[in-house]
C-alpha cells in the first residue's frame, strides 16, 4: 500500500511514524527545508536549538508516547519550573499552590475569586457554552474585576496578545486544563521537561529510522495538485510529476487545501466566512548571565512591547545553549498585523527597550547575540462561536483524508495535542486507510 502526506509539520510526521510498516510505502510532502514545521529548529550560531519555545508537561501522554516510540525516553530531561507575574513593576511568582493562594497584589476576597475560578472552570465538561461567551466577559463575571486585572489579563496577553479581546472563553478552560498539569501532585509545584537536544532530536532520529520503515522524507517539494484516480487511489501532482497513491491524508492549512485539491474530493463548508490566525514575533536574546528566575512570566504592563518572557534557561541546561543564558520574548498578533513586517532591527530596538525597562541589571555587554523569529500563522485565534465559523472540510472520496489544526475548536494548540488528534483520527479512519491492504490479508489467508 502506498500512502502519501501532505505537510511535514509535527503532524504528517507523528501520522507518518504511527502509521508506518514494512508492508506500506509512505511519501510525506514538506515544501520546507526542514521538517517540523512551528516545532522545527533554528540555527543560533553556536549551537541550535527550536525557533520557538516548546516545553512538555507530565500529562502529555500522547507526546510522551510519541517520544517512547521513537527509543528517546532516555533523552527526556525533567526539573521544577517557575512561574511569574510582573505587575506594578513588581515581580511575583505563582509556581505553587501557596504562592497562588498568598498573591499579594490580591486581597482575600480576591484570592478567593481566583481559587473559586480555577476550581469552576476545571469542572465545566461542556465547552460549547463557553464559546458563547467573550473570555474577558466570562472571568470579570466568575472572578471580579481586580482579579481579572492583576492576575487573567497578564495571562491573556502573554498568550494572545491584543486579541485576547476577541476570544471566547473556551481559550482560558483549554488553558487550565493544560496550566495544572504541570503541577507535580505530590509537591504541587511545576514540573516541565524537554528533550536532550530540543525538537532536533526527535526530527533526526525520525530521518534516521524512516527510511528503514518504509518511509520517505520529500523536503522542499512543492505540490501542485491533487485529484483522483479513474481506477481507484489518487494522484499527486509535485514538482511537475504525478504519482499515483493508494491513499492520501492532507495535513496542511485550508487555504492550501483550496488551492491544490481537485473540488470532486471536497466540499467546503464556511469556506468564505474565515478564520482569523494568530502570528508571533519572537525575539531571542543570548546573554551572559540570567535575565529571568521564571520559565514563564505573563506581564501585566502596557508600556512593556513583548507579551511574555520565557526564561528557557531555567529549564534548558545552559550547555545545552553554548554556555549561553536564552530567553525567548514573545509578541502575539492577528496574522496581518503590521508588526509582522517591522524590520529586525525595527523590533530588536523596540524589544530592548521593554528589557531594559524590567531588568535593569542587563546591560548592552551582556548581551552575546539577538534572533528574530516570527511566523505568520500560529493558531485560528478561537472567537465567539468559533465552531460554527471554521470552514467544515468534509472529504467526497474514500482514499482522500483530512486532518489539520483548523479542527482543534476546544484545545490549544500545542504539541501533545497534536499527537492526540493524529491518535483519534487513526481511531477513527485506520480502518479505511488501510481497507485495501486489509482486504488483500484476508484474500492471502
């Protein structure tokens, strides 16, 4: 059987590595250089590490089974994390239960509030009803105005920046779910973890046992088309060649999807509604010695660029990084915000500004070197109704599949999450993918 993916992001590649067998032929499709895709890694001179920062939580089965399969649970480092909150130019961390409860810009009756939100939104099973509802809205209402100052709103723009205003409040029930996993149950305090060697592990080690399993990595290809077969499968049109495919699972954005896919294999529901993404520019800044004690620090301060400051050195073994102290400063924007086009010089003297402004014990020579990532599309920002607006893709032909991000409309989006959806739409479809093979078996017994 002969399986092509379209995309070599994080996921057409868990897809590919579940799905592989001596008995199966796989081509996975990347118009990049390097696979990855927003998991990929970036090259800082003097070592390399991910261009933007991930980390991974204890109850992240999924991406925890992921990493099993691939033989690198040795490489899984584990330590106790901070989290902070700067506001009215005060530092305060929130890294466990005590320091939560005793977060003195709140009084008891707020500290309360907070508690109860926290409690309250961790119990509600139906998201459907939180997407009806703005997410400021919906934490003014449960938890107070001032708590929602000092504490939610930080939050919220550490992770969507400005557009916090236009989420519902599905994005803050996704995110508590997710928050408290990284609390040790024992010691309720945070634990993250990484591997040895960043995404750059994971991605070599999956070049380096995919060609023994049957599948082939095709880097900077780019697909033209796709259609169906007269006598069954489909064809795929790359790089001015077609090639015929027994089955074919697309991973890519939708707007991808509308320009490469014949119309007899989809049809397209809210195609013309839209879907706002969330893009990101990301300053990296090496330095000489420690600019944080967090791994997260949400901020709440207008007159500061970024929308948060994760101290990866506080997690990452700094000889992972060249001796080198790495922080990654983030700022969340809609996808077509000007921002996103600022030159680097434009941000870096921006960004430094805010650095300097919040710790002033950094100076100009401890700083080693300064990266600008950004990408354009990070994550459909999840408004009102958000279910209701994202384009429905339902696939009219039995060998042509459809999995993407787009779908995820109660979940953030983040790399175990991505391996839970590969997970349930192996779940789902495994058996018509591979019906062709399975019948084949049955005749041969």
């Amino acid at each position: 059987m002969k399986i092509g993916i379209i995309g070599g992001g994080f996921m057409g590649l868990v897809l590919a590595q579940k799905l592989a067998a001596p008995s199966r032929s796989i081509k996975v499709f990347e118009q990049d250089a390097q696979i990855g895709g927003l998991a990929t890694y970036h090259d800082y001179k003097s070592f390399i590490w991910d261009r933007f920062y991930h980390v991974i939580l204890p109850g992240d089965a999924y991406l925890l089974q992921v990493i099993k399969d691939l033989g690198l649970e040795d490489k899984l480092r584990w330590k106790k994390t901070y989290t902070g909150v700067y506001v009215d130019k005060h530092f305060y961390s929130v890294s466990n239960n005590k320091e939560f409860l005793l977060f003195p810009p709140l009084n008891l009756i707020q500290k309360f509030r907070l508690a109860f939100t926290i409690l309250y939104a961790s119990r509600i099973r139906d998201w459907r009803e939180m997407e009806k509802i703005k997410v400021e809205d919906w934490l003014i209402r449960v938890g107070g105005k001032k708590t929602y100052e000092k504490f939610w709103k930080p939050l919220l723009l550490a992770k969507l920046g400005d557009s916090y205003k236009h989420a519902s409040a599905v994005f803050i029930w996704t995110y508590i779910k997710r928050l408290f996993e990284a609390r040790n149950s024992s010691a309720h305090q945070e634990q993250m973890g990484y591997v040895e060697g960043g995404y750059k592990t994971i991605f070599n080690r999956m070049e380096e046992i995919f060609p023994e399993q049957g599948v082939e990595l095709l880097k900077e290809t780019s697909v033209q088309q796709i259609r169906p077969a007269e006598e069954g499968g489909i064809f795929i049109t790359h790089d001015g060649v077609e090639e015929h495919f027994d089955k074919v699972i697309f991973t890519a954005p939708v707007n991808v999807l509308q320009k490469v896919v014949d119309t007899s294999l989809i049809a397209i529901d809210n195609a013309n509604k839209g879907v706002e993404y969330l893009g990101v520019v990301c300053m990296i800044l090496l330095t000489r010695k420690p600019l944080t004690d967090f791994y997260v620090l949400n901020i709440a301060d207008d007159q500061i660029p970024f929308t948060g400051v994760i101290g990866i050195s506080t997690l990452v073994d700094t000889r992972e990084t060249a001796g080198h102290y790495m922080t990654y400063l983030p700022k969340y924007i809609i996808s077509d915000d000007p921002i996103l086009r600022k030159s680097d010089d434009e941000i870096k003297t921006w960004f430094l500004e805010g650095v300097y402004k919040m710790y002033p014990h950094i100076h100009e020579e401890d700083i080693v070197d300064i990266f600008i990532n950004r990408a354009f599309k990070v994550q459909p920002l999840q408004v009102l109704n958000y279910s209701t607006l994202i384009p429905k893709t339902k696939t009219l032909h039995p060998d042509f599949f459809v999995l993407n991000t787009s779908q995820f409309v109660n979940d953030t989006l983040n790399n175990n999450a991505v391996a839970r959806h590969v997970s349930q739409f192996l779940d789902n479809y495994a058996a018509e993918i591979l019906q062709n093979q399975l019948t084949e078996s049955i005749i041969q017994q």
